[in-house]
C-alpha cells in the first residue's frame, strides 16, 4: 500500500497546486459548496499521505505541512488572474487533512490495539 500511495500523496499535492492557482475563467467546478471542494481534497490527501510516510516522519509533522502548504496556495491566489483568497477555503482545507490525520491516527492505533487498552477479553 505505501508504495502507491507515495506517487499518489505527491501527484495529489501537484493537483491541489494546480487547482489552486488556475485562473478563474478556467476553473471547472463540481457544483459543491467551495468549501467542501477543498475539505475533501485535502481529506484525500492527506490520507495519501499519512498512507506513505505516516510511520516515517509522522503523522502530526504531515498534517501540520498539509495545512501550510493549504495557506501558502491560498495565498497565492493573488497571483491568479480572478482569483482572490477565502478564508472559509483555508480552514476548510486544514479541516479536511486535520480531520483525515486523526482519522488515520485513530484506526492505525485501533489496528495496533484492537481491544482498545491492550487486554484480550
């Protein structure tokens, strides 16, 4: 699994990139609130990556860089013509890999200890 979710974790990261910064009158939406396109690509992502490299540089370290790098495309928007940043679209983007790291967190943990505190019953 981690051997593709790799390629994956960055061909998702160059994704976001490019959705990021692609002028207005290019954009392709889903019809979805703005806010949940961003929720759940970054969910996604971050998946793909706490999948890859969660064991090897942890997955608190992989969120926190996730929720950066949402802050610095969001920004960025400034450079793209029609585009301006939203601060609903950060949080919601930091929402998604916070939530999708925990989640990863909670069930890798569960797996370890699937009786919850260790004992057998």
């Amino acid at each position: 699994m981690t051997r593709l979710a790799r390629p994956a974790a960055w061909a998702a990261l160059l994704l976001l990139a490019l959705l990021s910064l692609l002028p207005k009158d290019q954009m392709i939406r889903t019809g979805a609130a703005e806010w949940s396109e961003h929720l759940v690509a970054y969910f996604g992502a971050m998946l793909l990556f706490a999948m890859g490299y969660g064991d090897r540089i942890g997955v608190k370290r992989l969120a926190v860089g996730l929720v950066v790098y949402a802050g610095v495309l969001e920004l960025g928007q400034h450079l793209a013509p029609g585009r301006s940043p939203a601060l609903l679209d950060f949080l919601a983007g930091a929402a998604g890999a916070v939530t999708a790291a925990l989640a990863y967190q909670y069930l890798r943990d569960r797996r370890k200890r699937p009786f919850g505190d260790g004992s057998k019953p």
